[in-house]
C-alpha cells in the first residue's frame, strides 16, 4: 500500500529531490510546511496538498490526520530544513506518529542523537537519513573489490563546490546553524570513507575558515587527505580553464574513482531502500556526526607531509 | 556598454526570469535581495553578487555604489517582490539613481500610480513594467492585422491555471497584498485585450471570489467575456482528459488565437526593448491597472447572455 | 518545593503577569521563547533564564532537560502565544513532560479541546487556563449570594476597551488568528457568566464587526444582553468626558456589579489555585469555548427588545 | 505650531521614552512601524496613530502624507531599530521629507556617517541624535567647572548593567548588529568624557570579549581607565550584597560624580533642546562613533599600569 507523505522545509534547496522520490516511489504528499511561501514547486506534483507557514499549524494538521481514519495518516515525514532544525522536526514528526525520512546531516552534535534515540524507543517510530553516496552503483562495487584484502590505502578527498557570496548570508554560512563547511557539504563524504575504510582510528585538521577545510584521517584500511570548499579560488587550474564551477575527486592509491555519473537519482534510491525496510538509521548516521564535530572542534595542527597538495604552502 | 543590474526579491517564482533576461541581454547582476536565503539560483548566474536578507542593508548598499565609481554604479533594479510592495521598492531603486524594470501589476491601486510619476520627475530616473504580450510576435502580428479595419469583433478570453492550496495561504491569496486573481494572473491579459481592442467604455463582472472571477468589458472594438481561476475543477473537460493542469484561450469572432508558442523569453524580449529605449513606462501601465482595480471593486451584476459560458449556470 | 517554568511568548503584552506570578508564588523561571527579541522584562525577574527566538531550538532544550536531573526539569509551561497557537504550544509543553498554564481562550475552535484531552491522556500531564475572574472577591461573594435562590435575572455586560488602529493590524485583529472580538475580549466574561448563572439556553447575535460585537444570551438564570467593543467611539458619553478610555460594566436586575478593584493580582491568584490543585482545566474552559464559537459562527438577528440599549438604532 | 511625529522600532525597549518625548513635548505622534505587532503601548498615548508592520507600507504611508495637506505631513521621525538599521532609517525618513531624531550610536561604522551627510545636503533636512548626558544638570555643572583650567585629571568610568541570556541571542549580543558592548552601551559615557576633557590623543583596549570590555583613553585633558559590561558576575561585592543589578560610577581625580538622580526624562529634555533648535547632529555624534568604532576594532594590549582595576589579574 502506498504511504502518506509530509515535507518540512518543501521550499528550501533540497526538497525537489524529495517530492520527486515520493512521487517515483509511488506515494504521494499531504502536507507541507515552509516558514517561506514561495512553493509553487509543489504543484508539479500534487494539488492536493495541505500547506502551512507556521510549523504549530503544520504540527496541528498532522495530530487531526492522527486521530482520523488509518487511511489519512502521515506514515513518513521528510526533513528538508536548516541543519540546527533537523532533530526538533525528527521529534515533531515521531510524537505525531510518523517515521522520518531526514536530510544529512541528521544533527550537529553527536549528543543530539542520544535524544532521537530515546524518542525513538517511546514513540516506536524510525528516523533514517539521507546517505546517498551508499546506494551509488560504482561506490558499490569498489565497497566489495576493497573487502577482499586488508591492506591499507592512501586516499585523496577532494571537493570543491562553487558557492556565491548568498551563501555565507545564509544560514550554511552560520556555522552553529549549517555546523560549517566539513559538516555541511562533507558529512556524506566522511560517512562514504568510514563505510568504505573503516573506522577512525585518528584525525589531524590543518585548516579551518568559513569556506574550506582541510585535513588527514587515518582509518582503518586508509590514509585519508581531504579538502573541501566553497570558493571558487580554491577550483584546480583545469576547472576553471574549463568553466567548471565544482570539483570532485577522490583517488585510491592515485587511482581516481570516477563516479559522477548516477547522481541524478540517489535520493529516490535511498527512499526506495528505506521503504523497503533496509534505511540508514541512527546507527548508521553516527560515526558520520560524531567525525564532522570532531573535526569541527579539533585543534589546528601545523601543516605536515600528511596535508592535502591543494593546501596553499 | 553594459549594465548593472540589482534584483529585489530573488528568492521567489518570478525571478529566474529576470535573472536569465539579465544575462541574455549581456548585463550584470551585482545585487540582489530577498527576506529568505534560499538563493543558490544566483550561482547560476554569478558568484559575485552581493546578497542580502534585509531591505534596509540592501539600500545601504546601493547608496554605497551610488557615492562610488561611476562603472560600479546599480543603473537598473528588477522588482520581483509581492505585488503590495512593488511601489515602494520602485521608490527605492529610483531614490538610489537606478530606473527599475519592475513585475506586472505594477501597482495595485491606481493612485499609487501618481505617487510614482511624480517620484520618476524628482529622481529624473524611469520605471518600466513588464507587459510581455506586447512583445509576442503572433500578437504583434494580430494587432496590425486587426488595426486595418473598424468592425467590433466578439473576444472570448479563458485562463485557468490550477494552483494548489498553497496558493490562497501565500501572499498570492490575500487581496491586499496581490489583489486578488484577476489582478494577480489576469493584469497582462486585460493590457492585451486594450492594446488590440482599444479603451473601455463599460464592464461587468458576474461572479468573483478567492478562486475564479468573471466578467465582460465593451471595448472600442471588442465585446470580452472573460473568466480567469486557478481552480483545477474549472478545466474543461478536454483539458483535464488530457492531464493538463493549463487552459488558455482567447478567440476573436469565435477563431483561436494561437499563441501558446514563443513563451519562454518573453521577459528577455521585454528587457531588450526596455534597453533600447522602448520599454513599457507608467503611461503604459495604467489601464490595465484602472481596469483591473475596477473589476475588483465592482459591484456584482446578475448573470446575461453577456457571461462567459464556463460561468456555471 | 518549588516549580521550574517556561514561557512561551514572554515577549508579548501579558507575558508581566505571568512572570510575576510565577515570582510571586515563589517559582522561578528557567526558559522562555519568543520570535522577538526585545525581552529585557526578563532581566526584572531573573538572569538565568535560557531564551530562545525560535520553537524548535526551545523544544530541544526542554527534551535536554527533560533527561536531566530531576531538580532541573520543567514541571510548568505558562503558554502566553497567540490565541491560534495555543493548543500547539500546550502540545509541546505535554510531550516535554510539563504541565501547562494557558492565557484564554485556551483554544479558538471546540474541537481542538479534544485533541488536546487525548494528549492530556496520553502524557498524563494536565493543561490549566487562566479564568481569572473566578477568583475576585467580589465575584465570589456574588455567586455564592446567587447560588442562594433560584430567580432568573436580567443582566446586562457592557465592555469598551478602546484600541488604535494597531490592533486590527496586529493578529489580534485577524480572526483566524485570535477569534475576533467576542472571543478575544469576551471569553473571560462569557466564562464568568455561565460561573455565576448556569448554561446556556439560547443565543442571538444582532451585530459583529471587526471592532465589535453584540448579543443576548439566555442562561439557566439570566437574561443577558451584551455588548463589547474596542472602538473607543462606543465610549458612553460619561466615560468619554471624564477622559476614560475603558468602560467595563454589569449590570444585575440593574444593580452594579462593583469589581473595578483587585483586578491588579488575579494572575497570580490563578497561579496559587493551580498550584494548589485546583486550576481550572479543560472541562472548566470548554463551556466558553464553546459559547465564543457559536457566537462567532451565528446568524446574524435582526434587532429586537432584547437588544443590548448600546446598538445604535 | 506642534509637529507631527513618527516611530520606527516602536515595539522596542527603548521606543517608550521617545513616545514620552513626544508626547511631553507637546507634539503628536501620527505613525509607527515595527516588525512585531506586540504594540499596546500605542493606546497609552494616542489612539490615531497608523501602524505598520513592514517598513515597505509605512514608507508608502509617508510618502502619501508627503504629497498631502502641509498640517498632515510627518515632520520628525524618531528611529528607534536595532542600531545596524539606523543609517537607513535615517535615509528613509530624509527621503520622505522629515527631520530625524536617530538613537544612539547614529551608525555602528564611521563611514556611515558621510552617507548621511550627503542625505542631509541632497534633502535639506537634518538628523539628531541622542546624546543625553550632555543635558543632564549635573554633568553641565561639572563641564563648566572642568573648563575653569587646564589640569589633565584621572577619570574612571566603570560601568556594569547586568543582563540575562537573552542579551546574547539577541541582536544587541552580535557585534555586527550593535557594535558590541562598548558601543552599545558605551557610546554616550565615551562621548560625555570627550565633550569635558577633550578630544582624543591615543587608546590602548586590554580586553574585549562578547560581555565585557575595557581599555584607556589618553584624552586632552584627562586619562581614563574604563570598563564596561553586562554581566552580573562583574559587580563589586557592595553592588552584589546591597542587590543591585547596575552599577554606574565615574570619578574624577578620585572624587565620584554623582549623577544617578535625574536621569528620568533625559529624552525629553534632548527632545526639547532638538525642538529648540540646539540639537547634536552629526558633527557632535562624529566622535564617539570614531572612537567607538576605534575600540571595537583596537588589537588587544598587554595589561599594564593604566589598566583598570575591575580587570581580572
């Protein structure tokens, strides 16, 4: 049977992928809510959706829709708003008897996943989240060629996504509300080492500003150089001869792995795995959140031979 | 040599068309505003426009430029926002040295109209509108072929465009902010009507509320029945067996005028004639301002052979 | 031993008298939310209040705390929100594991007491109201000299409250927002005298308007014409002379009812009642609830002898 | 003749002295604006002032006033928003043909200040401030014995107004939006100890931090040891165990200034001596603005000798 369907955040950046995983997995959206009223967007999918400004209203719909027939009940809430936002809306949509389909990050800060946790056991309902990059047929692939052997690889992480100055206006440019640029545009990146590398067993961070960050992991089957950005200065010669606005590689033992095609989908990927029984819980979440507030706090080493080459010397 | 543009209002349903007209005209786009800070859209354009939350650092700025170099100069300002406040950011883009390209209904209230025009005498600077039927070649076309003779033909003008229940919770649904449907979607088509068919002598309108309107206006040379809604139920039946959520039609002596092609960049061909000194000025605005707010305020008439068939009867 | 309290909307006009009651009863304060910021009123009453401008980051604080120590918990929530929000709000306070003390009217509409009963149910926490004229003095002293027979008497309730122009700007003036002026200003009197004369029999209205509104009433034991407003043009001429802006009377079988004193503390009283044990809860508002909802939703009557004597003619 | 007056900001902290101002002026109050709607005050003293809640319709309302009847017209704007929003304020007010009486700091940055004198020349209108020690009886009385001689003195100005949390999460806590402490509750002591000793000769900032700041100035006549802050934690035991919040003290070569009394009507006073034709412009709020904005931006000094003695060891 297909499943009810609400959207916090319907008129943010993220949504669309959302409302096109619903609708292509069948289900259909009931409700929205967005502190902005711009979401025309919505009618590219339903006309039959309730909408709200004001999150206490949206809140009261979805306790009615609780108290009436079976058929009428939101079943799975997605979380599309601001970081900081995530676990207080996870909270809403669990005690209004919802499970939650949630944007990563899930949280900022790790202790924040002991109290969805303790939510979850009272209301029985499931937080997953959006850990896109484990569903990727190629990541896939190279998961299962790495388990075969124990040996330990140098990894090179690299992303760099052109962002204008809007971006620092906004609220991913506060780093108590975005939890700044490794959690916000890294979180699925270190998620995707740790899934495929194992877990941490060290880190080093040589860098930290508003718009980059840079550093070394050291995981159990690799030695990880990351860099990540949002200014356009940080782009490599070849991007910006070629009028590239992003950049994204990550090579093991020098051998880049190429995996830009099949992005188009992924989050209906992930809908279709979380509806199928097989989503990515808290559980899995963790070591990510508990990784990015690492990095977020850690003390800035002195530049070594362990630190990315795009670090400027 | 080209010009800076500033944009108030990014953030909303308008503005990517003003953002690639911008462009496509081989201008700039410096600055730009919005109450909400979902504007990644502006990366597709520029990463060097400064962004801002608040009205009132956004005129800050502007202020700035205006005391600053002559080529760093804001010399056009797009007004995007909700219709309510198009008067007074007109205002502050004239008060800031720039002429303003600024979204139909340019006003709601024709008295704001005078207000402007003596603003545009003390700031020596112009506001245009956006009346983009003007510039379709196939209405272009029909005008002059309508201009060669005198007879009063029979116009029957149709548009629904369904809107989900969103729609009446956002500023679009509140009459005092967008002036209620005929106004919000029907302004442009009422300017066509008068530009093909020449002045009002008289109106009737039969039925009006939050969803639908309908009317009929004795034109110089045409009698229009009209009806406008963003209600889905109002599809005729061939519509919505073919899944369209869109029915357009306007027939002059019972013969469809077909101009559903040639949409797309009518903005772009807006701000071209605009640049070259042929924009849509108040003078040109004002009918179809007089004759919307007309039709807000009048009294209901009883239905007559003189009504739109779609009115239910 | 005493309560820790939060307080939601501690940024508005009846936020004082509840934080000095929650003082004056020898509570303290431990949280407070309000979208606006300008709430230094806390500084009177303490500086270790945690405040927040946003809900979501006020829920997360109350789980967190919620998990503490037990001397660190809320156990009360005084809801001071918009009318609208209230049941929303109580949620909230519900779920955190606190008890609430809600500003009338507790909810707009009839049916979102039952929601709120169900909650009440579940959490097993309760929701009390602020009924304030239940415990004056003189009031007391009236019901119980009623309560002596059984005659039914002619009662007339005259309120002006004069308010500018703000108030019909503000959500005050915006009955989906506050129920309008019956339910606004009058829930409390309507309270009062079903507490002092029975149930209601019957109801007319002869008139509602944005800025006020009239009726009559038939209880067990009274015949009740009213009348409020917040025009202050409805002043009685005895009033406007002596440069009053409120007049506030009730009339018993023509005799005054003397209750202009000991208006100053009854907040506070409510809050000793209630912490004592005996608030008044969901059964003691739904009388009013229900009165202020059939009111607003009634035919309008044409004018009759029953007609309040301040209905122009 | 009296002047017709109007508010921006009136929902805030401040906003009630200016009302009084005004009102004890003998002048009247006409318009308002102010994000929340929370604005009751307005009742206390008039019940015809015109509120809006976005600064967009009350510029409409001003500029209609404008083109009306002379006695209509708005001929002073008090502004009373959050300082970063002063400067255009300001301009708005110039611009809809108004004098200004702006809060203090008139700007946060000094180059602010020349946008503002071209406003004034463009406009032929004015802008004061509120500088109101400077018409405080005993202050006066000070200056003129100060002007006797020439001696240099030693000033201590210590400064301690205890605030809540709340104070951080609002815009008075970010720097960007008030200026930080010095500036924000520092302004008017640095621009009284300028207007008796003199101009400026250097400064030395030994601490700065969200709660507290503190430095020297080496002014013509007079070295200052100064500290400021808003948290309790600072006070002097005396403070402490006599229960006050606020401790305000300046000395001069060891002798305290008493000037605690009479500081009640300050604002009205400034506003008479504006009225009068005596009021501080922007040349008189030159300085403290410079030196503020000096302050703010100062690289901290190692504690020495001139430091004052509130300053932790």
């Amino acid at each position: 049977m297909s499943k009810n369907f609400a959207v916090i955040g319907v008129g943010g950046y993220i949504a669309p992928r959302h409302l096109r995983a619903i609708r292509d997995t069948g289900n259909q959206l009931l409700a929205a809510v967005d502190p902005k009223d711009s979401v025309g967007i919505l009618d590219q999918y339903s006309f039959d959706v309730k909408f709200f400004t004001e999150i206490e209203r949206f809140d009261r719909h979805l306790e009615k829709l609780r108290r009436g027939p079976e058929d009428g009940r939101i079943h799975l809430v997605s979380v599309c708003s601001p970081n900081y936002l995530h676990d207080s809306h996870c909270r809403l949509a669990l005690r209004a008897g919802a499970d939650v389909i949630c944007e990563k990050p899930l949280v900022i800060n790790p202790w924040n996943m002991d109290a969805l946790h303790e939510i979850e056991e009272e209301t029985k309902h499931r937080i997953y989240t959006i850990l896109q990059l484990r569903v990727h047929p190629t990541l896939i692939q190279l998961r299962e060629s790495l388990q075969k052997d124990n040996s330990v690889h140098d990894v090179e992480l690299t992303y760099i996504t052109s962002r204008g100055p809007w971006y620092q206006i906004s609220w991913k440019g506060n780093a108590d509300k975005s939890g700044g640029v490794a959690t916000n545009i890294g979180v699925h990146f270190f998620d995707l080492l740790m899934w495929l590398f194992g877990s941490v067993n060290g880190i080093k961070v040589y860098h930290s500003d508003d718009q980059r960050m840079s550093g070394f992991i050291e995981l159990e089957q690799a030695r990880v150089r990351w860099f990540l950005s949002v200014d356009k200065n940080d782009l490599p010669d070849s991007a910006k001869s070629a009028g590239k606005t992003t950049y994204r590689s990550i090579t093991v033992d020098g051998k880049e792995i190429e995996f830009s095609e099949g992005f188009t989908d992924l989050h209906t990927r992930v809908y279709e795995e979380t509806l199928a029984g097989r989503g990515f819980g808290l559980a899995d979440a963790h070591p990510s959140i508990d990784l990015t507030y690492a990095i977020r706090t850690a003390e800035i080493s002195p530049k070594d031979e362990l630190a990315h080459p795009f670090l400027k010397k």
